[in-house]
C-alpha cells in the first residue's frame, strides 16, 4: 500500500507557473506507475498526465500537452508536475495517483492523494 500527499497549489495569474510535488510513502514507489488528475467544481475528474515507473514514458491530456511536464524521482518517492502556461480553465483541485500500470483510465489508479488547489486567475 502506498500513501500520497500533493502539494504546491496556490493561486497564480493566468499565463504564470506552478510545480505541484506527490510525496508518496513506503519503499515500492518505484513499482508503481503515477498520474496526475484534477477536477474542476462541477465537473468529473479527469486525466492529466501519466508516467511509467521508470519515467521512460509519459502520456498527456491534450488540454494540457505542451504546457505541463510529469516526472518523477524514485529516490525522492516524488512525483512532480510542472505547470507552465496556466489558463483559467485549469483551475482545479488536482491528484495524484498510484496504479499497477500506466494508463489514462480513472478506475486502474488504486491509490489516490487528497489533493491541492489549483487557482488561475485571469
């Protein structure tokens, strides 16, 4: 079983930057692939972006690809986001997530954070 904790949301001005960190429990971080997810108020929680347990590969959303980056650091436990660009549309609450494998798919993540916010005014 693993544990997350996300941090780093805040508020920021559109066109400005966040990196939001996952710091995540136990020694088999490495054997789990991550994700981030957000969710908007009235909205579902979607997809964001994805990383292999290596980091070797990566998959994104496309509201987001070329914006924001994911990465990890198996010797930090961590898991990153980097957020460039921001738009008022990416205002949300974002997780992390631990699952088996890497995927775009909400329901094969086992593991969830409690989330940050995300605030971009315009």
């Amino acid at each position: 079983q693993v544990q997350l904790v996300e941090s780093g949301g805040g508020l920021v001005q559109a066109g400005g930057s966040l990196r939001l960190s996952c710091a995540a429990s136990g020694r088999t971080f490495g054997s789990y692939s991550m994700a981030w997810y957000r969710q908007a108020p009235g909205k579902e929680r979607e997809f964001v972006a994805a990383i292999s347990r290596s980091g070797g590969r990566t998959y994104y959303a496309d509201s987001v690809k070329g914006r924001f980056t994911i990465s990890r650091d198996n010797a930090k436990n961590t898991v990153y986001l980097q957020m460039n660009s921001l738009k008022p549309e990416d205002t949300a609450v974002y997780y992390c997530a631990a699952g088996n494998t890497i995927a775009t798919i909400t329901r094969l993540y086992d593991y969830w954070g409690q989330g940050t916010q995300v605030t971009v005014s315009s």
